[in-house]
C-alpha cells in the first residue's frame, strides 16, 4: 500500500465522528500553514516590519527579558 491508500483506510476505520472532525481540522491547519497561509496575507509593508522585526532581534541590544515582559503584560498572561 502507498500513503495515501493508508491514510484512506485509516480514516475508514475510526468510528468517532468529532475525532475525525479533529483529524481533520489539524490536517487542514498544517496544510494551510504549509502553504505559507499567513505570510501571502500579509501586506507588503507588513511583511517588511514583520522582517526588519526578524533582523532586529539578533541585536540583543534590541531584546527585552522575560521577567519584563512578564511585568509589561502580567493581566495578559494570567490564567
């Protein structure tokens, strides 16, 4: 058998229709994300800052530590 004939005859033999469901939702997920999904929706001056960003975060001049982030953005990242 080849992948794909697998594939078919393993999603022949779950039962469960909502784990199909999530089988399918992170296939579909990784695909799109493949495909460079979020990069081709962005717009040219997004995907510019998006680099230079990039760029700038190999200067650790330009870095903040986590316990300042933690401090900055506390009521965020409570439970």
């Amino acid at each position: 058998m080849n992948i794909k004939e697998d594939f078919h005859h393993l999603i022949d033999s779950i039962e469960d229709e909502e784990l199909l469901k999530s089988y399918y939702q992170l296939i579909q997920k990784i695909n799109i994300d493949q495909n460079g999904y979020l990069w081709n929706n962005l717009s040219e001056d997004e995907k510019k800052e998006l680099l230079t960003a990039y760029e700038e975060s190999f200067d650790s001049n330009n870095l903040i530590s986590h316990e300042q982030v933690k401090l900055q953005h506390g009521k965020w990242l409570k439970p």
